[in-house]
C-alpha cells in the first residue's frame, strides 16, 4: 500500500508546483536607479481570463507575486507623476517554466515642473506674452512675470520668451523673443525654479502679404510660421534604434512667430527683427479624412528684411503629389526592407510617410508636397546607404527641391562590421553610437545592456564612433543640438570595420 501512495503524494507534489510560477522584480527611477514606491504592478495573460495578477511595491521598489498560473504573461505599471519607461528584459514573461522565479525591472521616468520668470531690461515683470519650450509647447506668462511647466521629463531644453506683438512705429526698438542663454538642464530628481529671462530689444518692422492656392487666388486660415535662417551644425533623424545623421549646413531655426491669414488671405507679422527668415504656410482638411494627405497643401517664401517693412508678399501653396523611385542593393542583404524618410528643409510642415523597398527592387511612393527637402535613407543591421540619386545628380545629404516628376535612386552596400561588449554597472542604460565627424550623411545605433551588462550591435555601418553608456539617455536632437557633443565628450572612439569589435564601457549619467 505503502509504494502506492508514495507515487501518488509524489505525482501530485509535481502537479502542485508545476501549476504555479512567481514573479519579482523592482521598479526604480530611470535616471537616479532609485525604487519607487507604491507603485501598481500588474500581470496578465492577454489571452485569458482569470489570468491577473497585482502588486505594489515596497518601501525600496520591490515587488512580488506568487501562485501565478503558468503562461505568458504582459505586464503594466503605473504611478501618478511619473511616466512609463523600459521593461528589462522585454516582455512577454514565461511564468512557471522553472521553478525560480521571473525576474524583471521595470524604468519609470518622474515628471518634473520648471518655473521662472522674464524681466524686461530695466528689471520689470513681462506682463503679457508666453513662454515656450523651442519645439514643444508652451505656457502663459503671468501679470507677475513668472510661468511654470508642469510634467516635464529629464533632458536639456531651451526656452524662449515670447513678448506679445502688436503693431508698433516702422524701426521701433521693443522688447523681442528671448532665448535662455543656455539650455536648461533637467535631471529627473527634483524640480527645477528660479529661470530668469531678461528680454532684449531690438528694432523691428512689419512683415505682411497674401496667400494664395494653386490657381492663384486668395487662400484663408492658412497658418504661417515665421523662422529664422540659420547655420546648423550636424543633425539627427532617429528611426527605431537607429539614428540618421546629416551634416551641418543651412536650416531653419524655431518658430518665432505664427498668425493665420484672414478672409482675403492676408496676413501680417507685426514685428519682425532685421535679417533672413523663411516664411511656412500650411492648410489641411479633417485629419481623420481618407483624404487628408489628398488635402494638405504647403508652401514657403525666404524673406531679407533690412531698415523698412517688407509687403505685398504673395506665399504660394502647392498640392500633394505622388513621388516613388528605385534602389540599387549592390551586395546588401536581399531582404532589406529599408525606409527613404523625407525631412522640410525649408520650415514647412508637411505630411509624409517614408517610401520603403518593395520586393520588387523599387520605392514604394508616398504622397507629399513640393518643396526643399533632405532625402534620408536608412540604415539597418547589415546595409548602409552610399548615395542618393536625384534626377541623376548625387544629392546625398544636401537639400533638394522635390516637385512632380522627381525620380529617386538610393543605392546600398552590406555592413558586415559589429559592435559588442559590456558595460559597468549597467542598469538599463541605453549604449548609444554615433559618428565622430559627420560631412554628408551618417549613421548611429541605440540598443539597452543586458541584465548582466552585455549589449551587441550587428551589421553596424564602417566608421569611426564613439560609444557611450547613458542611464536616462532620451534623443535630444530637437531639443538641443550640441547633444552631439556631450555623448563626444563621454565617449569611447571605437573604429568598426568588417568584423567584431569589443569595447568596455561604464554607465554615466544622462545629461551630465
């Protein structure tokens, strides 16, 4: 009797402890790595009912489950003031495969306020006008002067003070938008008050005109943006884990000013400061329309003003149209399925998707509008671009104007090289590559270190990088250009080839 029910204690022993699996693991800070607590961790099978399972975390950030059916599960996390960052490593979780427990960490990002206040030169409060972050939002300023920006995430910003605008005497010398003199760094760790801004002056003039549609008659609520044109340094298009780079050249810098035209298409800007600007107007139907890429309309006009107003400009709006081309693999691999992104080089806002490789050896078409654009092919794990064809001129890295009828031609070759190795103390950092000097075009990786500290990059393009590891990296290329320069700065210079390179790396904080 005895060797009976051995077996069947046993059997059902086995059962028992098959049918259940543990998780546990720790949400912490992405920046700092410190546990946050009492944060809502749950667990689920997507697939099946029943299957959810929830924890908070401890004073440290710890959390744990048990008795969890085995499956697969997914996992979302959550707590007021913060937003969601990486899982580590990623989901889906086979739970109760072993009989140790999931571990996992989950990267959360607090959200953080910035407040000031602007001045004008002689000390007074700014009683009207808005404070912006350069391409992102912005915020009013108050009768005292001051703003604030609430839910902001770790990174470096520029900020701007716009005063109002209203129209003032030919040549008048007023208070003009503002730039901070450097970029505002956020940390992620605390608050960040105390800003000033003290206004400059200039003399300014008006800057007025029509829009018209394609057939040349009056157009109305366009909006119009008013840029300054600059000289850039290199710039970052990032795709996925993979980062485009263009080299420094001429550009548009952040919208100073934006009206809309009136009823007769007319529009004017009323204090405008002496030199170049590019002028951007667009128009679009219901975004939620079939046919609202059919819809978008744009256009641009370069403007010099000097000592007097500049009037009766006519900005022309054009429409969409279809462009597609055709790609030379040379002895990349056949599957590449690369994109072509188009990026205004001219102000404009504009709708466009990438045109991506067909099976066929072609380019997918893509709707956009005539315009000056660059033309950005993508790189991919084993295969880089080597030129950009336009019309059957190499136009690779420099803006070029688009207009129905345009044929491209984007040639490609393998990239056999790769990068790998480990980092110290790795936590979730991002290891980021990006080229050394950037002429014409170039290109850069981001991947995430392994639990245990490993990363690897296959099919990296040849060149020569620098490496570096960043807790709380986010791609700051809109926000602040010489970015570029402080991962340069960090970095380790590594020269990728045709084969494997091995580099050690230690995590930094990002931005430092």
């Amino acid at each position: 009797m005895i060797r009976v029910i051995a077996p069947v204690l046993l059997l059902t022993s086995l059962v028992f402890a098959q049918s259940t699996g543990s998780v546990e693991g720790t949400v912490v800070d992405r920046v700092t790595n410190a546990g946050i607590p009492d944060a809502n961790v749950t667990f689920y099978i997507r697939t099946q009912q029943g299957a959810i399972y929830d924890a908070t975390t401890d004073a440290s950030g710890e959390f744990r489950i048990f008795g969890m059916k085995p499956g697969s599960y997914e996992v979302r996390f959550e707590k007021d003031g913060y937003r969601l960052g990486n899982k580590i490593p990623p989901q889906p979780y086979i739970v109760g495969e072993t009989g140790s427990p999931v571990r996992i960490r989950l990267e959360m990002t607090r959200l953080v306020s910035l407040s000031g206040h602007v001045v004008d030169p002689d000390g007074n409060p700014m009683s009207q006008g808005e404070v912006k972050i350069v391409n992102r939002n912005s915020v009013p300023v108050v009768a005292d002067g001051t703003f604030t920006f609430k839910e902001l995430e770790p990174g470096s910003y520029t900020i701007a003070a716009i005063p109002r605008a209203t129209r003032v005497p030919e040549g008048a010398r007023v208070p003009v938008v503002t730039y901070s003199p450097e970029p505002i760094v956020i940390r992620g760790d605390m608050d960040v008050s105390g800003v000033e801004i003290r206004l400059q002056t200039a003399e300014v003039y008006r800057v007025s005109g029509v829009v018209l549609d394609e057939t040349g008659n009056p157009k109305s609520k366009v909006a119009i943006q008013l840029l300054p044109k600059i000289q850039s340094g290199p710039r970052a298009v990032q795709q996925g884990s993979f980062m485009t780079f263009v080299g420094p050249g001429p550009n548009v810098g952040p919208e100073e000013a934006r009206v809309t035209s009136a009823a007769d298409g007319s529009f004017e800007f009323p204090q405008v400061r002496s030199g170049e600007w590019q002028l951007a107007g667009v128009s679009s139907g219901p975004i939620d329309s079939v046919d609202a890429i059919k819809n978008f309309h744009s256009g641009a006009l370069s403007v010099v003003v000097g000592n007097q107003s500049v009037e009766n400009l006519q900005l022309r709006q054009a429409p969409s149209f279809q462009i597609s081309g055709t790609i030379d693999r040379g002895d990349a691999p056949r599957g590449l399925r690369a994109g072509v992104a188009l990026a205004a080089a001219d102000g404009r806002t504009m709708a466009s998707l990438p045109l991506v490789t067909q099976p066929d050896g072609t380019l997918g078409s893509a709707t956009t509008t005539p315009g000056r654009y660059l033309i950005l092919p993508q790189a991919g794990p084993g295969y880089y671009p080597v030129s950009v064809q336009l019309n059957g001129q190499e136009v690779l890295g420099k803006p070029v104007d688009l207009f129905p009828g345009s044929a491209i031609r984007v040639s490609y070759k393998a990239a056999n090289g790769s990068l790998h190795g480990t980092v110290d103390n790795c936590n979730g950092a991002a290891v980021v590559l990006v080229p050394t000097d950037v002429q014409t075009l170039a290109f850069g990786r981001v991947v995430t270190c392994n639990s245990d500290g490993a990363f690897e990059m296959i099919g990296v393009a040849p060149g020569d990088y620098y490496a570096a590891a960043l807790l709380g990296f986010q791609f700051e290329a809109e926000r602040d250009p010489k970015w570029l320069a402080g991962i340069a700065s960090i970095g380790t210079r590594v020269s990728v080839g045709q084969s494997s390179v091995s580099v050690q790396l230690k995590a930094n904080r990002w931005p430092e």
